[in-house]
C-alpha cells in the first residue's frame, strides 16, 4: 500500500522557528542553553497549575478516584489508558506494594501517577525542557492544592536510563512478595524494540493476546539462592475497587512503551542540538553536523518503526473503549487515513509513521535537528 500521502499530510507541520569541543555537558540542565528550572514552561500541566491553585479551574474533591477522575478528565487522559505496576520502582515507594500497586494514566503528553493513599505524580512534557514533574497531595478540604514541582524525581528521570536527559523511566523489575526487586530486565532502554520477554516484570498486564514470554503478572522468590517465579494477578492481593477500573491492558502498555522511546530520543537530540547551536553561535561545526545526522538517522528509524518488535501469532486486542478514546484526537487524510489506524495483527500500526510526530515535543525541536528529520523522513516514503 503507497501510504507516502499519509506521512506526507503529517509533514505539514511549521518548522520552528568554532567550538567544535564538546567537553562541557551538554546535557546540564543549568547550562545557559538549556536553563531547565528558570525557563517559562508551556506545558500542559505546568500551565494549568496558577488556576488549579486558585479554584479557578475546579476538581470534584468529594473522594479520591472522584478528584482522580476529574484530573484526568480536564487533562484529556483515558481512564482506560490505566497501567497498574506494583515494585517499588517510584519516589513514593513506601505505598507501593503487590496490594496496593501504583496505577499510570496516560496521553501523548502527560502521565499521572497514582497510588492509594499516596501522592498525585505528573509528569507533563514540555519541548523545550523536556519532563517537568509535579507532585501534590489530594485536597480533603476547600483549600488550595500545594503543587511541588519535584526536584527528587531527576534523581532516576535525568540519568543513564533517560540518557542523561530529563525523560519517561520505564523499569521492568521482577519484585518479591513484598514489592522489593530481586532482578531487573532491559535497563537503560526503552521503545518498540525492546524484546517482549524482557518487559513488563512488576507489572500486571490484561486483555487480549498472544505475548507468552513476557516477566508481567508474576512476582519471584528467592531460595537458597535460586529464583523462581508464581503468578500473580491483578486483584490476588489488591483491591480493584480502589481504582476507576480494574485493567492493566496490553495495548497501553505497548503504546506506553512507544511514546517513551520516542519521548527520550527526541529530548537527547533536542538538548544536543540547542548546546551545538549555542556553542557555535548558529554556524554548527562538520563535527556538531555529522553527530546531528547520526540522531536524525536513528530518529527516523525509530518514528518509521524499522526495528519494532513484530506482534506474535494472533496479534493483540485492546480494549475497544481505549482504542476509541485514543483515536479520538487522531489527524486524518481527505479519504480517513490516519497514523493512529490500529494493525495490531503484525505490528502496532498499519502505516508505518510515528503518531508521536503531532506533538509539541516534535514539532518544536531546533530546526538544525529537525529539518534533517523531516529531509530523512520524505527521502524514506517518496
């Protein structure tokens, strides 16, 4: 099928707007470059906040899953996008346990975190900083809602496994009975390619498919210095009712998975572009172009979904509310075409192009990296 009209319409996107050493971080945050905590943020989250604050922009505050609700409703998140881990694997480790597993929620743009009798994490996505990561305590009364904006959570969303950036963090972490890890599965990587028995441990995964060998719905033991593994389901130890439904389904889970390869590869090339482009006051080096056309060539690798994980036998179901809640902000041809059209047979998606490419996150990088993207991009479908 000739789908280069289809990736052709999401081109038409408005581009934005000698130091050849690189010895300097280019991936420090206070770097002038960058100025990740004093720079204005326009993120979705961070620009909802002064009237959240204010009462201005109200949230059901008669219960938890209510004010949960409401927050995901004003955010435009899938309730059904819900995604339930239970290791240890979070700044608010103390609450999380196989009973009470903490739950993600999840667009193209932002995540809320949530854990009974916790927190409310999000982390919103902003193309110039990258991850800005508030946390907050639900209101049990009129007053206003005390928003941090979380300084603790670089300490594992801006290191090696983001790529030194301020990213998405996907573990997957066999725990034991009591929610701490005794081995971990795929450290430092995420995306579409990643093996499919090397992802989800310390994850319940539901619905429909036909992924035998991953590490998800189990929990390890250790004896006498052997490992083994039982399985354990959703509700075996939890109670479901503490949360607005009761999945952990197996589509979100891989679209998760997408987005935050995605989300981490285009932060890296965004940072290093902007660092050249201050260095070098505009004129980048041979040396600063050809590292850019090396990112632009595995970006376009990954948006164009060369290396992904092909489906097995059988394929994968999701659940028909969240595919309608996901296609619901899909951009389409004149005929109905669209890059959020499900395959979910052999791969993801039935054509070949990232939706993630509508983004503000994408359509927002320095121009020196993306209009070698976009060049790459028609080159591959013309």
């Amino acid at each position: 099928m000739n789908f280069a009209p289809l990736i052709s319409l999401a081109l038409l996107i408005p581009a934005s707007g000698n130091a050849e050493n690189t010895a300097a971080d280019p991936f420090n945050l206070d770097h002038p470059a960058h100025d990740y905590w004093e720079r204005p943020l326009t993120d979705t989250f961070s620009q909802l906040v002064p009237d959240l604050n204010s009462g201005k922009i109200p949230l059901n505050r008669s219960g938890d899953l209510p004010f949960l609700r409401s927050l995901l409703d004003l955010l435009n998140i899938p309730v059904e996008s819900q995604l339930q881990v239970f290791s240890t694997t979070s700044l608010q480790l103390r609450y999380i346990s196989p009973r009470t597993p903490r739950a993600i929620y999840f667009n193209e743009e932002t995540s809320i975190g949530y854990i009974p009798g916790g927190r409310i994490e999000v982390i919103s996505l902003d193309p110039k900083a990258g991850a800005v990561f508030h946390i907050f305590d639900i209101p049990r009364d009129d007053g206003p809602i005390r928003f941090e904006r979380s300084n603790r959570c670089m300490n594992c969303h801006a290191d090696l496994e983001t790529r030194d950036i301020p990213g998405l963090l996907i573990k997957s972490s066999l725990p034991g009975p009591t929610g701490g890890t005794l081995r971990s599965f795929r450290d430092n990587r995420h995306g579409h390619d990643i093996p499919f028995e090397e992802r989800f441990a310390g994850w319940h995964v539901t619905g429909k498919h036909n992924i035998k060998s991953h590490q998800g719905n189990a929990i390890g033991k250790m004896w006498k210095g052997e490992l083994s593994k039982e399985e354990f389901l959703p509700g075996d130890k939890s109670d479901l009712k503490q949360y607005p439904v009761p999945t952990s389904d197996i589509l979100p889970h891989l679209l998760f998975e997408h987005q935050a390869g995605f989300t981490n590869r285009v932060l890296e090339a965004t940072y290093l572009a902007r660092y050249f482009e201050h260095q070098s006051k505009g004129t980048l080096t041979p040396g600063q172009e050809k590292k850019l056309e090396t990112l632009a060539d595995g970006l376009v690798r990954y948006i164009l979904f060369v290396d992904e994980m092909p489906l097995p036998n059988g394929g994968v179901k999701g659940e028909p509310a969240y595919v309608d809640a996901f296609r619901e902000n899909r951009h389409t041809t004149k005929d109905g075409r669209s890059l959020k059209d499900f395959d979910l047979k052999t791969h993801l998606f039935r054509y070949r192009c990232s939706y993630m490419i509508y983004t503000p996150l994408f359509r927002e990088m320095p121009a020196s990296i993306r209009t070698r993207i976009l060049r790459k991009i028609s080159m591959a479908v013309s």
